[in-house]
C-alpha cells in the first residue's frame, strides 16, 4: 500500500460521507423543521393546557364536622 493508495481511500471515505448527508439532507431538514413546529405550537398551546388543568381540578370539599349529628360548628380544641 503506498501513499497515493492511501489517499485515494481516505478521499473515498470523505466523498462517501459527504454523498450520505446530501442524501438524508432532506430527512434531517424535515426533522429539524418538525422540531421547531413541535416547539411553538407547545408555546401556543400552554395557557390552553394551564387553562383545561385549572377546570377539571375540582374544589376541596368542607370537611368540617358540622354536618355529623352531635357536633357543633366551633372549631375544635
């Protein structure tokens, strides 16, 4: 193997390479692309989703023992 063997093997190897990202250049594009729409639409969508969470949270129920016979409304010691 001499050195000009070489060369041409390492040139292959980047012409190869380079060859593959052109190829999936647009796949990767898409995804990227993708991500970003993913990203706004989140900051678009947050004050809906903070919104449904604050309307399907129900309130605490009175848990005072006024209503069991024989207790009255003060508050206990």
């Amino acid at each position: 193997m001499d050195s000009g063997m070489i060369l041409g093997f390492s040139f292959g190897y980047l012409v190869t390479i380079a060859g593959v990202f052109l190829l999936y250049s647009p796949v990767i594009a898409m995804v990227l692309v993708l991500l970003v729409v993913v990203g706004i639409l989140k900051v678009v969508l947050l004050p809906f989703a903070v919104l449904i969470r604050k309307l399907r949270r129900r309130p605490e129920p009175d848990m005072g023992g006024h209503w069991l016979p024989g207790t009255s409304e003060r508050a206990p010691e």
